[in-house]
C-alpha cells in the first residue's frame, strides 16, 4: 500500500516501487471513494475489501534501478536507447486546458507542481511527450506535449528508468500468427516462435533480443497437433498461451507458466469440427477485465466459429456463435483494432480474401466487411496487424 504521506517526487514514489515489487494499472483495483459517512477506522477496511483482478501480477510493471540525468541531449539519447523519464514542472492555471498543441505558458497564476512521466521527444516541434496521471479526459487521451524550458520542466534532473516492461499488456491484442516478441530476457524483446515437429507435437524456439541474436530451441509438448499453432503471451504471469486444431477437430488450450517454466495442458474445447490441420486466430483482447480470450477457427462446414473466455473463475470457454461461409481451409487472422472491436481476415474459396468485424455495440454480432484480392493460394492462414500508417497520433 502507498499512502499520501509516501508521495512529494518521483525518487519517493520510484523506490516504493521498486521495493514493492512493481506497479499496476489502475484497472487491476479501480479506485473509488468510501461511502459518505463511513467512519474513518473503517475506511481501509472497506477499500481492503476489494479483490484485484487474476492477472495483476502480470499487469505489474517492474523497474531496476534509475538514474538521475541533469542534461537534456543525454535525456533523449536515455528516451531513443533505453526508457521514460520522470519530469517535474510548475503548474499554471492554463495548463488544465491543454489539448493537443504544444503547452507553453500563458496565465502568471501558479497553481502548484505536478510531476509526469516522459515518454518521448520532438525536436521539430520543440516539446517533450509525456503521459499524464489524470485520466484520458486530459489533453489527448491522457497523453500530452509540452515546448523546451517551459515552466522549469528542464531546471530539475529527470530520473531514467532502467527495465521498464509493460508486455504483455501492450502487444497482446495487436497480433497474430505462432511468432511474437515477449518480454523475456534481458533487453525484454525476445522473439518466441513454435512450430510443428513430428508425432503431432510443437516445439518452441526463442531468440535472444541483443546481439549475438542466436535462435535456441526450448521445449516441445503435444501430441495431437494437426497443424500450425496460434501463439501470443499474456497478462497471466506474462505466460506464453498456444491454442492448436487437434486431429480429432477440437480445439486444445496450453500455456507456459513462468514461475515454474513449464509447458501445462490447458485442456480442450470448442467445436468438433473445426477444420483438421488448420490454423486458429487467437488474442486477448481487452474487452472485459481481465482481457477475455478470443478465439477464431474455421469450421468443416467452411465457416468461422467464434469462441470466448471470461478469464476468471470457473475459467469457461464460450461459443460466441458461426458466421461466414466459403472460407477456405487454413482458417483467418485476427487482432482488436484501435477501436476496440475485432477484426478478422480470412482466404475464401474464390481467392479472394475478406475481412469481418465485431460489431460489440449492437449485440456482439460479426458482419461482412470488404472483399479485396484475387488469385490468393489456401495454403496457410493469412497474416493481418493493425500498423501506424494514417493513424490520427501514434
């Protein structure tokens, strides 16, 4: 628990952090305000009573060690090689309005300090990017600009973070396919990668993210995989999750788990007739909390069947219904957009590729989207990320 009292700069806060093992989101234990009149014995009581989510401990950012750095070149060389930084700055009264221009001081009325985390910089516009404390309500979705020198953000050291790794939170719904980038080892980007090895099994690869950037071969497990597995890390523990096709045209779960580094059978569910040998998409999303498990997989009828996890106790897979038809056999691709709705692309029969989407706001119902394409060969799944190009602010 941090108090108040614990609080008054980011050398305070930061060695909180790190003694206490980290920091979540807010979302993993929402903050509310006791009920009016509760006496003040009562109040911790109260909060206590609250449980946080089942994926908190990998939700949790962990930091080493930061450094304190007086000089501004050096600031954005620690941005573009290492980490955020921590500022502190004086606060105007103008400030609380600033949106999406770059801050610089018009109002003589102080109104006290604030600190903020630095998260990047632009020389063009002359201001540093950071990420706000306040909510989304504030500047552009909590995220804001402010010029060089203004109101003494450059008078105080800003502390550098060493070892920031906020995965899987921040790729987990943003692709797909049996590669990704974790954040295991020491610079937090290794590549992860299974694939298919005799007897129906999968065999996991893993690739180191600094030089000498050597591929290792770890473990395998399965033995009833009928083709390419769907691989992605989450916010459990920041385990690796595989989902595959069995030869028996169900669907079998099975994950990594860290503190233990061992592979463990998550056991099978969905349809029985998921198309043998195919590819399912699968992601979590973060629709729910924590993030549900969204499952994608083409059906031997030539459709696309949808299933969901609720992940929390009893921890149960859902059917979220079949659409689509003449998908061809190697099954879609799947991410969640910006937006927050799923997005789907899959092969038809015809050659031609088509997407689909969730419409989340009228009944979780998936409809028809764009038929694009021609000449496309069924022999493996398609591959589909949502990139920054024509993006409104990265």
């Amino acid at each position: 628990r941090f108090t108040c009292g614990q609080g008054s700069n980011p050398e305070t806060a930061l060695d909180w952090i790190k003694a206490n093992g980290g920091l979540a989101d807010p979302d993993c234990w929402p903050y509310s305000t006791p009920p009016a009149g509760l006496p003040a014995a009562r109040r911790d009581a109260w909060r206590a009573e609250y449980t946080p989510s089942w994926d908190r401990s990998g939700r949790t950012v962990r930091i080493t060690d930061y450094v304190r750095l007086g000089d501004v070149e050096q600031q954005k060389v620690w941005l573009d090689t290492v980490g955020p930084l921590t500022a502190c700055f004086d606060v105007y009264d103008d400030f609380f309005a600033l949106g999406s221009g770059v801050y610089h001081r018009t109002s003589d009325h102080l109104a006290g300090g604030h600190c903020v985390l630095v998260v990047g910089y632009d020389d063009a516009a002359g201001c540093w990017l950071f990420k706000n404390s306040w909510g989304t309500g504030y500047h552009v979705g909590g995220y804001g600009r402010i010029a060089y020198g203004e109101v003494n953000i450059d008078h105080w050291a800003k502390c550098g973070l060493r070892g920031t790794n906020p995965d899987p939170w921040t790729k987990r719904r943003l692709h797909t396919g049996n590669v990704y980038e974790s954040g295991n080892g020491r610079a937090h980007r290794n590549f992860e990668l299974l694939a298919t090895a005799p007897g129906g099994r999968l065999q996991h690869w893993w690739r180191e993210g600094d030089p000498p950037f050597t591929w290792a071969r770890a473990g395998t497990f399965a033995t009833d995989a009928s083709g390419q597995p769907a691989f992605t890390g989450t916010t459990y523990n920041r385990n690796m999750e595989s989902l595959h096709v069995t030869t028996g045209g169900r669907l079998r779960h099975w994950y990594y788990e860290q503190s233990a580094a061992v592979w463990r059978d998550g056991g099978v569910f969905g349809p029985g007739d998921a198309a043998v040998g195919s590819t399912p998409a699968f992601i979590q999303s973060d629709y729910g909390k924590p993030g549900n498990f969204e499952v994608v997989v083409r059906t031997a009828d030539g459709r696309l069947g949808h299933w969901w996890r609720i992940n929390g106790a009893p921890w149960t897979w859902n059917d979220g219904g079949r659409f689509g038809s003449g998908i061809a056999h190697y099954g879609p691709a799947l991410v969640q957009t910006r937006a927050r709705h799923l997005d789907l692309v899959a092969t038809r029969t015809d050659g031609r590729m088509q997407l689909w989407w969730r419409d989340d706001p009228n009944g979780f119902t998936w409809r028809a989207g764009e038929i694009f394409g021609s000449g496309t060969a069924a022999v493996s799944a398609p591959c589909l990320i949502e990139g920054q190009f024509g993006a409104a602010d990265e």
